[in-house]
C-alpha cells in the first residue's frame, strides 16, 4: 500500500527560512521526506509530525547514525506486532533476518556517505515467529554543517506480493501435475552446468534421459485421470531414490561455486518423459549407478483404481563433453541414448557413444538428402509379383518404394522409411507413392483390358494413418488416377491397427464408405483378438515372414500359419504368405489352403516395365494387385 500527499501546508516560520537550503534538500527528497525533514528539524512541529506518521500505512523510523532507535510508527506493531516499548528495548537491527543484517547495514552505510537511499527487501521477524519480506529506503538527515545525525527510514510490507511472485515463478518453472521442474528450468540448469563446466574442466556432469513404459495401455482403457494418477506416483518413487540431499524442485538455478556440490535435478520433460541431471560425478559409472536406483524404483507394482500397474524405465545417459556447444546437443544424444535402450526391449539402460555420434551423422545426412529426394525425382516404385498358390499364376503385384539415392546407389525401405516417419516425410513420400502406384495400375488395366481389373492394395504407415485427412487424400487420388475405388486396397499392420482399435475403426469405416478394400498386414505378430478383428472390415491377411521361413521345421510356426488361413476362410476372409522362398514352403501353405504367395522363389521386386513383361508373358491373366508403401 502507498502513501502520499498531495497538499502541502507550510507553518509560517518556513516563510523566513533559509530558502537555498531548503531548495536544496527539497531537490533531492521526495515530498514525503521533505517534510519528514522539516518537522524533525523543528521540534515544535512534533504535533504535526505525529499526525502524518501515525496515519501512513508504511512503517517509518528515526535512527541515530549509531543505529539506535529514536522513533517507529504505530505501523510497527499493525505490520510485526511489536509495541513502541518493546522495540525501544531491542537494538535496530534485532528482528532483522541474520542472513540479511549484512545488506541493511551496507544500505545504511551508503545512504549515510553518499546522501542517497538505496532500495533493498530483507526479511523481518514479526512478533509471532513468522518471517516478513519488507522494501525498505533509507534516506539521511543532516545538520547544518552537512552531517548525517540522523536516518528516516521507511519500509513497506511486500510479503503477499512477493509469495504471489514467488507462486507464479514456481508455476513458470514447474510442472503442474507432478511439481517438477519442467523443462524450461531444466535446461537452463543443464546450460549452467555447461557453462560450470567450461570454466573448470575438472567439473563433470551427466544427462539421464527417462521414458516411462507401460502407461500406453491405461491411456486407452482407464482413462486420463488414471494416467495422470499413475505419472503423479512415478515421479514420487523416482524423485525418493535419489541422494536425500538432492535439489529436485528448485525454482533458482545453481550458482556458480553449487554447480560443482553433487547435485541431481529431477524434471518432467512431457508426457512420460523425465530427464535428470547430475552434477558433479566423480566416475562415468555414477550415472549408471543412478539409472539402476530408477528404474529398481518401479519394479514394484503401482496401484491405480483398485489395478496393479507395472512399468518400467528405458534410460539414455549422455555424459559432459566439451565437444557440446548448446544443451540441446546433448539432451538429444541421451535422448538418441534412450530410444538404442527402448529399441533392445525391455527396461533397458544406454549411454552414448562415439558409435552412436556416427549413426547420428549418417542419420542427419540420410534425413538432409531425403528432404531433396521428392524435389529430385529420386523415388522409384518397385513392383514384385504375387502369384495364385493354386496354379503358379501371377494374380498381382506389390510395390515397393526404392530410393535411387544421388543417382548411384538404390536404398531399400528399411534404410530409410523409419526416418522418414520420424520426420513426418513419410506423408509426402506416402503420397506420391499412393499416385504413382494407382497410376501404374491403371495403365495396366488399359494394357489388359480384357483381364480383370486389378486390385491395388496401398501400405498406410502409422503417420499417415494418424492425419485427419486421409480419407481425402485417398478419395483425391482416386479421382486423378481414375482408379475405380473397389479396385484399391488399404493395409496397414496388425500392431497399428490394435494400437487404437477405436480409431482405426472408425478409419475403416469412412474408408469402406468409398468402396475400398482393407488389409491387415504381418498378421500373426501382434496382440489382436479375435472379437476385435471381426469389428474391422478387413478383407485380406497376410501371414507375416516370420512364420512363412518357419514352417518346414519348427512346429509352431507351422501350426500358427495354418490357424491363420482357418481363422481367416472363417471369417470369409482371403490369405497372402509372404516371403516364400523354397518349394517346400510352398507345398506347406497349398496344403493349408493358402490363396495367394509371394517371395523369392517366385520374382524380387522389378520395375513397372520389367513387370508388365512378366504380365504380358504369364498365362494368367490378371486378377488382383497388391501395391504397398513399405
């Protein structure tokens, strides 16, 4: 609360004063002090004087230059609770925070040297026990001679404020489901530790970069909330195995001469995401002591709405280098650290390498010259034929994009694909592939036209399965290709389909809307069941290779590929085996009652002109193709 006058109302006796002085004084005070000035200069003025200063909200006083008291206002004991007579009885210096007398002491030095009072907050006790956070200015008195005999001081109460500062810094900082430092604060705590580190090489220090698994499930069957009780918990029993006397809340960075003390910050990146940070390390081995701890932290299962929930941890660590120039550089290497440690299974723990920097390198090239490879006319579509188990004849094909990288070598999907649905590439290059495919098709159907149309089966990734405009972009394609739609098949894989069988559901539907067919791809290899499967209106699966390379001698595998074709002719649906490489495969799934194959044995993928050859020679007409992304 402030204070101020706004009428000004001179005794006579200034009427012949000393007005060089006064305009002097008056220059640099302010109003308030100004007549602070002139009233305790003349005592018969004391009336007055207690007027103006027991009605001011702020706490005013008059100390001596020795730092005794002479007066306090009545605001003393409305603010702290202490009567004039009990603050008589102390020293000025007596209810003000230890750790704070040092800077009130130097204020009060300089306003009595240099005339000018210096602003400072500093915490006095109240009368209770509590802490109050008071702005203070003090402001000296001198006599005639120009000698400080005296200080005005006055000091607001600005606790309230600086706990709501205080509450808002923290919200700035800090995640608000967990209480965490969130990502802001702990990268400018990595950056200061960089910095630390820069001035004194000996400082070392690590990034561990946390995902939670196992949280996906609960998402979809519980709900938010549940999650959201489940992230709260998590980050509990992480924070409770670090050292006891770790810093993972702080809402101010480390200073410089802390940077070096063995500190661990705990945040929440986003999500199920955490990193930590350690400082100080003495071994690279420490980070990986530390990643132990986590991760035994959620060996125990977690309860939630009366459900045990078990998770776990796959950790990347990065450890200090002064090859890094920016904290973003190496929270992407544990984080690079983290996804080799996920990619293994299980609750895994990885630091990075110089091996891993390589794989980065070769990784941001591949990723720059992939970008240009659309622009560049690099893409290519590979067919490879599928053939009518019954009779050897080709009855469609599967395409395959390949890349005809800088013009000299071509790069197959598995170099390349994963990044690009990293990236988001994979929707552009999806794209043209879904064109150039559809197109090919249909000049094959003009080139046959007395041989069926074909049927042209589309690979939608995971990327593309997710944008909200898919069922335009395939309605488009129909359009400008004049592709008719009940000849176009989409598949996607079993674990995409079952990743959200609410949402691929109803994908499907808006998709059967046009006419399409829909295929489930590597059938076999994820975690569907039964009923789901009956809710897609899929009319194609396909045997995943994997079971196809099994089945002349493992007796599992041979059973799960006949199950498959007697699950799917149940369902009215037809069965593709892929990766058919021996005639002993073969005869397998003929006996089983397979409808279609593909692999080796038969052709590996070729061109669209290559292919049209092989159309043209083979007695089988036409009767179904299978084109895909991937």
């Amino acid at each position: 609360m402030t204070t101020g006058i706004g009428l000004i109302i001179l005794p006579s006796w200034l009427l012949h004063g000393a007005w060089s002085e006064l305009a002097v004084i008056a220059a640099t005070l302010s109003p308030y002090l100004f007549i602070l000035y002139i009233l305790t200069r003349h005592r018969r003025q004391d009336a007055l004087f207690r007027v103006v200063s027991e009605n001011a909200a702020d706490m005013i006083a008059l100390v001596g230059v020795k730092g005794e008291r002479l007066y306090n206002s009545p605001a003393y004991q409305t603010v702290l609770g202490y009567s004039a007579k009990e603050l008589a009885a102390t020293r000025s210096l007596d209810q003000i925070h230890p750790d704070d007398r040092e800077k009130v002491i130097e204020a009060a030095t300089q306003a009595r040297l240099t005339g000018v009072g210096k602003r400072l907050e500093y915490r006095m006790q109240h009368k209770d026990g509590s802490w109050r956070v008071l702005e203070s200015t003090a402001n000296p008195i001198r006599n005639r001679k120009g000698q400080v005999t005296h200080l005005v001081i006055i000091n607001r109460d600005i606790t309230d404020r600086k706990r709501i500062e205080q509450q808002l810094e923290h919200e700035a900082f800090h995640d608000a489901l967990t209480g965490l430092p969130n990502r802001s604060l702990f990268l400018d705590r990595l950056q200061r530790a960089m910095d630390h580190a820069k001035r004194f090489p000996e400082f070392k220090f690590a990034v561990l970069f946390i995902n939670i698994q196992g949280l996906k499930i609960f998402n979809e069957t519980m709900g938010l909330a549940v999650v959201d009780q489940l992230i709260i918990d998590i980050s509990s029993r992480l924070k409770s195995r670090l050292r006891h006397d770790d810093t993972v809340s702080r809402s101010t960075p480390t200073s410089g001469t802390a940077a070096g003390s063995g500190d661990e910050i705990l945040a929440r990146m986003d999500g199920e995401r955490f990193t930590v940070l350690l400082e100080g390390i003495k071994s690279p081995s420490d980070p990986m002591r530390v990643a132990i701890r986590l991760q035994e932290s959620l060996a125990a299962p977690i309860t939630a709405s009366n459900i045990e929930a078990f998770t776990s941890a796959c950790i990347g660590i990065a450890l200090s280098s002064p090859l890094y120039s920016g904290h973003a550089e190496i929270l992407r290497d544990a984080d690079i650290a983290m996804c080799r440690a996920k990619a293994e299974g299980g609750s895994g723990c990885e630091v990075f390498d110089t091996h891993m920097h390589a794989l980065v390198v070769k990784r941001l090239k591949v990723e720059t010259e992939l970008r240009k490879a659309l622009d560049q006319d690099e893409l290519r579509v590979f067919y490879q034929p599928i053939v009518r188990l019954a009779t050897g004849q080709i009855a469609g094909v599967e395409a395959l994009v390949r890349w005809w990288r800088n013009g000299a070598e071509f790069m197959g999907p598995g170099d390349f694909i994963e990044i690009a649905e990293e990236t988001g590439l994979i929707v552009p290059i999806g794209r043209w592939v879904f064109r150039e495919a559809c197109s090919q098709a249909h000049a094959w159907h003009l080139l046959f036209p007395d041989a069926p149309p074909l049927t042209t089966t589309i690979n939608i990734s995971p990327r593309q399965l997710s944008q909200s405009n898919l069922f335009a972009e395939v309605k488009s394609a129909l359009d400008e290709t004049g592709v008719a739609p009940e000849t176009l098949q989409l598949e996607i894989t079993e674990s995409m389909a079952m990743g959200d069988p609410k949402t691929t559901a109803r994908i499907f539907s808006q998709l059967k809307e046009l006419g399409v067919r829909l295929s489930i791809d590597d059938f076999g290899t994820g975690h569907s069941s039964l009923s789901r499967l009956r809710s897609f209106p899929v009319d194609v699966l396909k045997i995943d290779r994997s079971f196809v390379r099994s089945i002349e001698h493992e007796l599992d595998g041979r059973e799960i590929a006949r199950l498959i074709v007697t699950l799917a002719h149940h369902l009215g649906l037809r069965v593709i085996a892929e990766g058919i490489e021996t005639p002993g495969q073969r005869g397998m799934l003929q006996h089983f009652g397979c409808d279609y194959g593909q692999g080796y044995l038969y052709s590996r993928p070729v061109d669209g002109e290559t292919l049209t050859k092989l159309l043209a020679n083979d007695s089988g007409i036409l009767s179904r193709s299978v084109v895909e992304v991937m």
